[in-house]
C-alpha cells in the first residue's frame, strides 16, 4: 500500500494539470465561470496530493518576505476604480499559465489562473486575495518559480492599477522590477524585466509623474528593441505609452513622433481595424488637435470613430467621447451647427453608455453651454451649464475643480444680464468651494476674486471690488511674485476702483506700477497683450487730463493711440475714443488744427464702426462745427450743421441736440430748409 501512495499522487498530479490546463482553454473562449469551477477543482486535487501542509506563516516568521514586503491595506479600502480599457497599455503582459506533469509549484499556478480569471470578471478583492494567497504559497515551496512569482506580482500590481490604489501598485512593482533584475532570476536585461519597467511607467504616467514614467518606458522599449526586434507587437505598446507621457507634459510634437512610429507597428500586425491601432489614432487625433491642426485631428477622429462603432457599436463610451471631440473642432472652426450636432449626438449616445451622470456628460454639456454663449443665447447657455452643473455636483462633487468652473462660468451670464446679485452669489459660492477644498490653488482662487471684484465694480460697489482686487495682488504676489503681468494687470483694476472713489493719486500710482511691470516684461520678449497695456495706458492719460496735467495726459494719449492703430487697426472704436480726448485737449489749449485733426479721424473712425447715420456722428459733427465757427469757416461750419441736423431727425431725436456755441439753434434753422443736401 505505501509503494502505491507515489503513483496515487502522480495521478492527482495528472488530474489536476489537465484540470488547470482545461481552464485555460475556457479563459481563452472567455468562459470564465467553467474556468473558474475547473480552476477551484483543480486546487482541491492539488491539496490532497501535497499530503499535509506546511505552516506558511511559521515559515516567513524568521525573514521579511515578498508578501511582508507589498502588504497593504487595498483589501479593505473603498477606493473609485478606473474606467475599464479594452486597448492594450502592456499591463497584462503575464497571461495564464498551462501546467505540466513535470511542473514545480502546481498550486501556486492554479492559484495565480484564479486570480486571472476574478480579474477579468471586474472582482478585485477577490482577485487581489486570490494572488496574495498564491504568493503565499510560492514562498513555502522549497524551489518557488520565478516567472510565477512576477507574474502573481505584476496581477498584484494591476489590480491595485485598476482600483486607483496607484502608490500600492508602484511599490509592488518596484519589487517585482528588483527580482526580475537579479542576473540569478531574469537578469536586466530581461524581457520581464522590459515588461514590469512597461507596468511602472503607465502607472507613474497616471500618478502624473511623467519624468519617472519615460525614464521607465525608455528603458522598457530599448530593451523590447534589442531583444525582440524594431517591429514587434511590444515595443509598439511601449511607444504609444510614450506618446503618452510625452502628450502629458506638452510635447506635442515628440507625441506625434511616437503615435507614428506606434501606428506603423500596430498596423502592420494588426492590420488596419484594430482596437488597439485605432486607440492610438486617437491619440494622434489628440497630438494633432493641441497643435491646432484642425483637419488632421479630424481625419484620426474619424478614423477611430469608424473602428468603435464597429467593434463597440453605436453606444460605448468611446464613441460619445470621440463625438465630443469631433464636435470640439468644429467649435473650433466656428462651424456652430455641425459642432452642436456631434455635440447632441455625443449627449446621446453619452446617456445609453453612461447614464445621465457621468463626468463625460458633464464635461459636453459645458462644451454646449459655451457654445451657446458664443452664439450670444445666453438663457440657453444658462440652462445647459445648470445641468452640467447638477451632474458635476452629484458625480465629482462639491470639491472638484470642474464645478467652481462651471459656477463662475454661470456667474459670468449673470453679469452680461446685469443680474449683479445672482453673479455675485455663484462667484462667491465658487470661491468658497475653492478655499475650502483647494486652498494650495492660490492662482485659481486670485482668478475668482478678480471676477468677483469686476462684478462688484460694475454693480457700483467700488470698495467692495477694491478689497477684492486688494486680496487677487496679495495671492498673485505670493505665487508669481512682483514682476508678472498678472501682477500688472490686478493693479490696472483696482486703480479703476480707486479712480472711481476719487482717490486719483493712489489710482496713478498703482497704474505707473503697472505699466513699468508690462514695459519690463515687453522689453524681456513675453507676449504680452497690448490692447492691456494701450487700457492703462488711457486710464494713466485720463488721471493727467482731470488734473490738467496736459502735456503729460497727451504723451500717454499718444502712446494709446500708437498701440491701438498697430494692434486694434485704423478704425476701431477703441481708437476713436482716444482721439476724441486728444481733441479735447488741444481744443483746450487753443490748438485748433490739432483739435480739428483729431476729430475728424473720431468722424471717420465712427463712420466705419456705426455708420454715417450714427447720433454719435452728428455729435461730432456738430464739434467739428463750432471749432470751423471760431476759424472763421462759414463753409464748413454749415455744412457740418445741416448734416448733424440730419442725422439727428432722422434718428427722431430733438433738433436742441444740435448746439452752437454761444447760440440758439433756431436762429441758425431759419437759414436752412430741412432738406438741405448732406455734406
């Protein structure tokens, strides 16, 4: 009877390889509940050929082991997990194992194909025991199996992947990296080696560390190059990784340079209506798009939307999201109606893939609100951010940086309306969101204050947009420091507070300071706006003429004017109301060719913007008039009167617009018909 006990194991050995074997083949055809029976036989069969079990925990006692050294607490945390991909990051590069009956560790094999198969049904926790368990297990055997070991390391590290637990995946990792890169294991120069340093770059480029994820991407893809060539499937998946990274940090175009290269291997193994080939022309799509190549985004766009709806069909999330960008471009372009068709078309098929609250949702239905905005349908935008608003707040929470967005977006339509009160609310509400839960966001929290302060200075309220404005410098300040346009471009708004509460001394300080910051940083090559710099420019030339300053008020007239003409052109409105201050002036000072000068270019600047039947046209006809009056030009004086007349009646306003210096109209309308040709 004991000589028969070695083949009543062979036996069980037999059964349960072909029993694990079995549930590979059903993994393969994605049965996964068979395979999950046949897995759990097999381990049952395995036990009872081990005989009587060694204390594992006995065993570890004396030294800090594998499983000592990944611990954590994922079990039991609650953690939001990550969108489920079915495009190839290189994370599951350790697939199933098939057993032989020569094979060491048979029930650690088995164990790790469970774990597999919980993972691929979404059942993290048990997964993640699962592995844990079989981890276990390899570290009683006398002879564990090193490939078993990183494989049951890298499920370990993915499962903590996709549950967000990314701190927990990166120190699994780094565990794995460090056995595989033992010359006695795999050695560094591994192809298990590339695959967990693959593992650990996409982790690090989801913690954002994009520095340390190329580092590890690189090293990944060239040892995938020297080892298994230019053109393999893998080294294609470690550069669209890198795209990624690349893509990340900004790098556009070393983004493209590796979707490219990524798209060609693809492609080329693939063939052409791959997932995988068709998440990378996405990615591409996205590169492109960045760089403002409108048509070429579009191409990829359409290109990957073809492949999901043919794979995914017409309602996955993919294919709502992809509309959403392909809606985006022709925002872009300005084509609003094709835009506001993918946009509706992403919201529909968003609501079937999804469901109503999800952030995508949200993130197009503030893509729709903008876009009636910029149609000027300001109660549409109004309502459809509302709604944007109600999913942010019930899927991200009060919190997150996209609801204090749409909040000041809100408050930004109540200011147009003038519904000072209602804008003043949302600002506020967005404020307090953002002190409360992003208190270190010091340049966000400025940008709401500046908000808030202009809201408060157009409804009147110039102290309470002071101290706002006062709190917006001190925040920039501390970030920025004192040389910013940023910095420049607070102190222009609370010198019109200040200008307003007529305390012009201290307005005209904080201007100056102002305009030497943005001259500063013209003359160190930032670009800086100029129509900025031409508004405080003005405002500095408008203290100088209240004071009677007027040499000084014409030097920054001047200037204003100067940038004006080369940034606005020759005929914006901005620009004729500098002229017609200049005019002033020298009207002033008795300088009449000047004052005649710089009316007549307002005339001609007006004409263009408001046509020549504008009131402010007779306005200034009517100034242009009584300077030609103290010139002696009795031509020219009349025909600059009888066409303001014009202009004024057949606006319907009042003949008394018409004023003459030192006279009364109707002494001058007893002289000429109402008829009279225009000048």
């Amino acid at each position: 009877e004991e000589g028969e006990k070695p083949q009543q194991k062979s036996m069980l050995k037999s059964s349960f390889v072909e029993w694990n074997n079995k549930a590979v083949g059903f993994v393969e055809v994605q049965r996964f509940g068979a395979a999950k029976t046949y897995l759990k036989n097999a381990w049952r069969l395995a036990q009872k050929g081990k005989g009587k079990r060694s204390n594992v925990t006995s065993r570890l006692e004396s030294k800090r082991s594998i499983s000592d050294m990944i611990r954590t607490s994922s079990i039991s945390q609650h953690v939001k997990p990550r969108p489920r991909s079915e495009y190839d990051e290189g994370m599951e590069y350790f697939g199933l194992q098939r057993l032989h009956d020569d094979s060491e560790n048979g029930d650690a094999v088995i164990l790790y194909n469970l774990g597999r198969v919980y993972q691929y049904q979404e059942k993290h926790d048990k997964a993640l025991s699962t592995y844990m368990h079989g981890l276990a297990v390899l570290e009683d055997s006398d002879d564990p199996e090193i490939t078993t070991i990183l494989a049951t390391l890298s499920g370990i590290s993915t499962i903590h992947y996709k549950r967000n637990s990314l701190s927990d995946a990166v120190n699994t990792l780094n565990v794995a990296i460090s056995l595989a890169n033992d010359k006695c294991v795999c050695g560094p120069d591994s192809l298990e080696a590339a695959a967990l340093l693959n593992c650990l770059g996409v982790v690090r480029y989801s913690l954002s560390d994009s520095e340390k994820a190329l580092e590890a991407l690189r090293t990944s893809l060239r040892l995938r190059k020297a080892i298994l060539g230019e053109n393999h499937l893998d080294v294609g998946t470690s550069l669209n990784n890198i795209g990624r990274v690349h893509f990340q940090t900004g790098g556009y175009e070393d983004a493209l340079e590796a979707y490219g290269e990524s798209l060609r291997i693809r492609k080329a193994i693939l063939g052409t209506s791959a997932v995988d080939v068709a998440a990378t022309l996405f990615n591409k799509g996205q590169a492109y798009h960045q760089l403002g190549e409108a048509q070429e985004a579009m191409k990829c766009y359409e290109g990957f939307l073809q492949t999901a709806k043919a794979v995914f069909g017409e309602f996955h999330r993919d294919v709502a999201i992809v509309l959403t960008c392909i809606g985006q471009v022709h925002h872009e372009q300005k084509a609003f109606s094709p835009a506001m068709e993918f946009y509706m078309a992403a919201l529909q098929t968003g609501s079937r893939a999804f469901g109503t609250l999800h952030p995508e949702i949200a993130v197009t239905l503030n893509k729709v609100g903008n876009l009636h905005y910029e149609l000027g349908d300001l109660e549409s935008a109004l309502i459809v951010y509302k709604q944007g608003l109600a999913v942010e707040q019930a899927v991200l929470g009060p919190g997150h940086a996209n609801v204090s967005v749409t909040l000041t977006n809100i408050a930004e339509i109540h200011k147009q309306r003038r519904e000072f009160d209602k804008a003043l609310d949302y600002y506020k509400t967005a404020l307090t969101l953002q002190k409360m839960y992003a208190p270190q966001s010091k340049l966000d929290i400025a940008a709401t204050l500046s908000s808030l302060g202009l809201v408060h200075h157009q409804a009147g309220d110039y102290p309470g947009a002071l101290e706002c404005h006062q709190e917006c410098l001190r925040l920039r300040r501390e970030v920025l420091g004192d040389e910013d346009e940023e910095i420049a471009s607070t102190l222009t708004h609370m010198a019109i507070s200040l200008i307003k509460m007529n305390m012009h001394d201290v307005a005209l300080e904080a201007l100056l300071e102002s305009s030497r910051i943005r001259k500063s940083q013209r003359a160190a090559g930032r670009n800086l706006s100029s129509r900025d710099m031409a508004f405080t420019m003005y405002n500095i030339a408008m203290i100088y003429h209240e004071r009677g300053e007027h040499d000084l008020a014409l030097i920054y007239y001047r200037e204003t004017s100067r940038i004006e003409e080369a940034t606005l052109g020759q005929n914006h409105a901005d620009l004729g109301v500098t002229y017609n201050k200049m005019g002033q002036i020298h009207y002033k000072r008795g300088e009449i060719d000047w004052a005649l000068h710089c009316f007549t270019r307002e005339l001609e600047i007006e004409r263009e913007c408001q046509g020549p039947d504008s009131p402010s046209c007779a306005r200034i006809l009517n100034e242009i008039g009584n300077i030609e009056l103290q010139n002696g030009n009795a031509k020219r004086v009349m025909e600059c009167f009888v066409e303001a007349l014009r202009i004024y009646r057949k606006a319907g306003m009042d003949d008394n617009n018409l004023v003459i210096y030192g006279r009364k109209l109707y002494h001058f309308e007893i002289v000429q018909s109402s008829a009279a040709p225009s000048a």
